[in-house]
C-alpha cells in the first residue's frame, strides 16, 4: 500500500464508509510498519475514532484483528493434544473488581483444564494480570521455552503481551485511552494460539462480538456481559451483582442468553463485595485468600461461576453449573493452591513471595 491508497481509505472510513477485511488488514499494517511517518499515531487516533463513530463492521474490526494476529505477532510453536482454553477481560468497564480473570485461570487449571493466562500491566485498574502475578511471585518475564514447561508440567501458563507483539506495543499500546477494535484483538492474541475462551465484553455487543471469534475459527467459546442488578452499570465477566448476557459459540453456531448467580444457587452481592484492591498488594493478598481456601464470600462466588464457565468450555462438563462444582472442588482440595504454587516453580519465580500472603 503507498500513501494515495492510504489516504483513500482514511477519507472512507472518516466519511462513513465501510471498508472490507481486507483493506482494514492492509492499513493496520500500514501504520504498524510505521510508514505514516510523523502522522502515524494521528492516523491511529482518527482511524479508531472514525470508526466507532459510524460503527465498525466485522469485517473492518475482523481485518484490524487479523492484522495484530497474523502479522505483528510473533508465536511459540507449541504442539499439545489437550483443549486449550483461555480467559480474558476487554477493559474499559464501569465496576473495576479484583483480577477475577486470573483468579478464574488457575482455579479452572487445578480441576483439570490447560490454560493460557493472557495479560499485561494495569492499564484502567490498580493492578493488571502482570502486576499480581509477579506480586505473587511468578516470573512473568520468563522466556518462550520457560512458559511452554510450566505448560506442559502445571497445565497453566501465563503470557504478557509485550513479548509477541512488538509493532504493537511501540506504536500502540498506552497512547489511546478510549475503548477501540484493537482491544479485542490484544485481549484474545497471545504467545500461543488457544480457540476456546471466555471473554469478558465491557458493552452489550456479545453477539457481534462472538461472530468475530466465529470468523476467527474459534472454538467452544462465551463472550460474557455481567451487570448490576439495576442493568445500567457493567464489568467484563460473569456478575454476582446481577444478570449476565452470554453469546455461545459451539460447534459453529452462536446462541444467547442470560444467566443470574441464583440460577446455580449463589446469592446476589453488592459491589463492595467485589471491588478491587487499592494496591497491588491488596489485589494479591484477595487472589490469595480465594486459591488458598480463607475466602468464602462474594469474591469466591464470582470466581466459581467464571472458572465454571471457563471448565465449561474446555469440554470436561455438559453445562456451567457442572463447571462450578469442579471449581468448588479445585479450592477445597487444594488443587488451585498448587497450580499457583506450580506457575512460580516452574517459571522460575520466587515462592516465598507467595508464602507471605497465605
């Protein structure tokens, strides 16, 4: 693509018009390779502006995806016959809680399934995946080969996207604080590929959201919406506050629906409940409390629904409320404690960094 075509294509999205997959592919490498010069970071602004302000379609944010996915990334070869399963937030929601995500990994990892933990620094919360991770004492720096062994000894493995995404991360990442089309792409993108998870989706949108995993060739897959009980507020997992809004993709074919915590016998909250720390130090020791067994509120009950869901979609149970069992049980028994315990041995990290908060 030169600058005239460029242009073009700027003037289109920016009058409301609709680009294809492709073009959209083609511009995001346009400016990933740098090639708009000085007006570069101009141009991403104005392209994710334009674009939310005609309302983008899939095939403009399923080419931006592509691009991040297929062209700045730069993957592990990994082969496993397990089901690998992941679970992430999109950001940018109205109730910021503790790191329910990751919390939800290693418990869906101690009943048995392979997870990747995606994450990165706080960006709109106290403490991001990164943050409480290291916190805790995993190694969050660990090179490719480190990561694939707590994979293949721990079934959990945890991956900051500033490694694998390098143009992104210079020309993107921390410059446009406004919820975009790349915010999918880097919440989903990691340093190996998994088809089947759980994401958190901070608007209402699941249904476009879950037909752009579809195109993607994602598996067994939800894209979740939680709420208050009054439904004008939302965070980007499953809600203990409230309704939930899930779209499903299973075997091709998308479904939704809504599902409240009383649904699977679990009481609603209120959001202190389940806020997040005002440290990183807080949101570590609350992570903690829950793997470890000493947590038996509102903070273990939204983790039990999500890592529910996330056990659901690995294929190990028929419905979520199965997955919550497993859940209860990876706690109980022990199991997440030890998956956690297995994350920081095997990624070369510092134990006794955990052992001060159990």
């Amino acid at each position: 693509m030169d600058m005239q075509k460029f242009s073009q294509l700027l003037n289109k999205v920016i009058n409301k018009g609709d680009l294809s997959e492709e073009e959209c592919f083609e511009f995001m490498k346009f400016l990933l390779d740098g090639k708009g010069e000085k007006a570069n970071d101009v141009t991403f602004g104005a392209l994710f502006a334009a674009l939310q302000t005609k309302g983008p379609t899939l095939n403009e944010v399923t080419g931006l995806m592509r691009a991040v996915l297929e062209y700045d990334r730069k993957p592990i070869k990994f082969k496993t016959k397990e089901k690998l399963c992941g679970i992430v937030g999109s950001g940018k929601d109205d109730l910021k809680t503790f790191n329910v995500s990751t919390c939800s990994a290693i418990v869906a990892s101690g009943a048995g399934v392979t997870v990747i933990k995606n994450g990165s620094r706080a960006d709109t919360s106290v403490a991001g995946t990164t943050d409480v991770l290291e916190e805790l004492g995993v190694n969050v720096l660990a090179k490719a080969n480190i990561m694939k062994r707590c994979l293949l000894k721990n079934k959990l493995g945890f991956f900051d996207a500033q490694s694998y995404f390098p143009k992104m991360n210079s020309k993107y990442v921390g410059k446009f604080h406004f919820f975009n089309p790349i915010t999918f792409a880097l919440s989903i993108a990691s340093g190996i590929d998994f088809k089947r998870i759980v994401f958190g989706l901070a608007n209402k949108n699941t249904e476009f959201t879950v037909n752009i995993l579809k195109r993607l060739n994602f598996d067994h897959s939800l894209v979740v919406h939680g709420m208050n009980k009054e439904e004008n507020l939302c965070m980007d997992e499953i809600s203990v506050l409230g309704r939930t809004k899930i779209s499903e993709l299973k075997k091709g074919e998308v479904s939704t629906y809504y599902i409240s915590p009383t649904d699977f016998g679990i009481k609603f909250y209120s959001y202190k409940d389940i806020a997040q720390g005002k440290t990183k130090r807080e949101n570590a020791k609350i992570l903690a409390d829950i793997i470890s067994g000493k947590e038996s509120g509102g903070k273990r009950d939204i983790i039990l629904l999500n890592a529910g869901a996330l056990i659901y979609i690995s294929d190990k149970v028929q419905t979520i409320r199965e997955g919550i069992e497993l859940a209860k049980e990876s706690i109980d028994s022990g199991n997440a404690l030890k998956k956690l315990e297995g994350l920081i041995k095997y990624s070369d990290g510092n134990i006794l960094k955990l052992n001060k908060y159990l």
